[in-house]
C-alpha cells in the first residue's frame, strides 16, 4: 500500500496549471485522485478526462472538474496505473475492466505516466492474466477462437455474474504466464473476430513511478524521448 501511495503522490510534480489530465483507474490510481484533490481544492487548475465510470465517481467525490473526451483536441498528460511493465516498456493493463477506454484515453496523450509499485516490474509479461475485450454478440464461438489459439480464455466473472465493462462488454482473461513477443501477440489477438481490444500497451509509457519501500524510482523510456 505504501509503495503504491508514494509512486501516486510522486505523479502530482509532473502536473502544471491548467493541464488537461487523463484519468486511468485502479488502486494505485485512487492514491493519486485524493492527491489531485487536495491540489484542486488549494487552487489548481486542471480539467480531468475520466477513464472509467469508478474514476468519474471518485474524482467528482474529490471535486476534480471531468470533461468529456471528445470535447478535448488532446490530453497534455495521462497518469496511469499498470498490472504489469517489462523492461521494454510493454505492460498489461485492464485487471479493472478498463482496458479499452485507457488505451483510446493514452493514444490521444502527449505524455504518459504509469504509476505502480515494486512488484508489477517483470522480465517478461504474462504471469498477471491478459484481459481481452470481447462483444457479447457470439462470445461462446470468440472464446473457442481463442483457445484454439492457445491463448487458454477465461470468461471474467465477478461473484458468479458475467463481468461487463463500462462498454458493455465482456472480458476474456487468457493465462499465458510468459509473452514472448507482447506486440505480435496483440497484432495476432485484434485479427480474431469478436475481439475489440486487448491489454497489451506496447511501448506507451514515457515514465514509470516505481515505489520502493523509501522512495520512488523514475524509470524514463529514452525511445520516446
């Protein structure tokens, strides 16, 4: 929780007044909201794109003003969290459901931030489940595509219901413990029918927060630099 924490609050130094803000979502997110919050309600100026309906309810709670997306030309800075980040800058992303809604949120972003603790940096991606966003229309026969790809899907259930996203979709969470190749695999995954969208965000990041358990460790992707 610590590291968590630190990594959000590190996150606020790189905001400036009157910044469009992209929102994501999780735990590590939240930590930053209520940081952005206590800024807002100091004087800070800012103008947040939300990510999720959960990180709409808690930036309103916390006073942040939200705007809609489409009303905005591009986003100075998204700040974000990660369920995983390789050392080439890949990560997954969508433990929470929102995979779909950060990734449009990160494309239209001058710079990227993610947020995490010590534990979500790996050599490799897989070991956390890739979540898949997937129509309802045929799932059944998108789930079978899937596991003839060997990608082994699990239909996301939350106390025995069918998760649906904000989207009003499903989530298929493949077990694969080790990607080898993270961008071929999201090339080969939106070639299936049914697919909208997968967790895998290849080379997004231009920064990573990494909370340690003194400090934060900056870690600067120099491929976007």
């Amino acid at each position: 929780m610590k590291e968590k924490q630190l990594a959000a609050e590190k996150a606020v130094e790189y905001i400036r007044d009157g910044m469009v803000l992209g929102l994501g979502t999780g735990s590590t997110v939240n930590f930053f909201l209520k940081k952005l919050g206590e800024l807002v309600k100091k004087g800070l100026k800012v103008s947040g794109v939300s990510s999720s309906n959960s990180t709409t309810s808690l930036a309103l709670s916390y006073n942040i003003p939200l705007i809609p997306i489409d009303d905005v030309n591009k986003i100075d800075l998204t700040i974000d969290g990660a369920d995983e980040v390789d050392e080439q800058f890949n990560g997954i992303k969508g433990g929470g459901g929102a995979l779909l809604f950060e990734k449009i949120t990160a494309s239209i972003s001058e710079k990227n931030i993610w947020i995490v603790d010590s534990s979500k940096l790996v050599k490799h991606l897989g070991k956390f489940p890739l979540p898949v966003e997937i129509v309802p229309f045929g799932y059944k026969h998108t789930l079978i595509k899937l596991n003839k790809a060997g990608l082994n899907p699990v239909l996301r259930k939350i106390t025995g219901k069918t998760f649906i996203s904000d989207s009003g979709n499903y989530i298929a969470d493949l077990n694969l413990n080790e990607i080898k190749n993270p961008k071929k695999l999201s090339d080969d995954i939106k070639l299936i029918n049914g697919v909208i969208e997968n967790g895998l965000f290849i080379n997004v990041p231009d920064l990573v927060l990494v909370g340690t358990d003194e400090n934060v460790k900056v870690l600067e992707n120099k491929s976007r630099t």
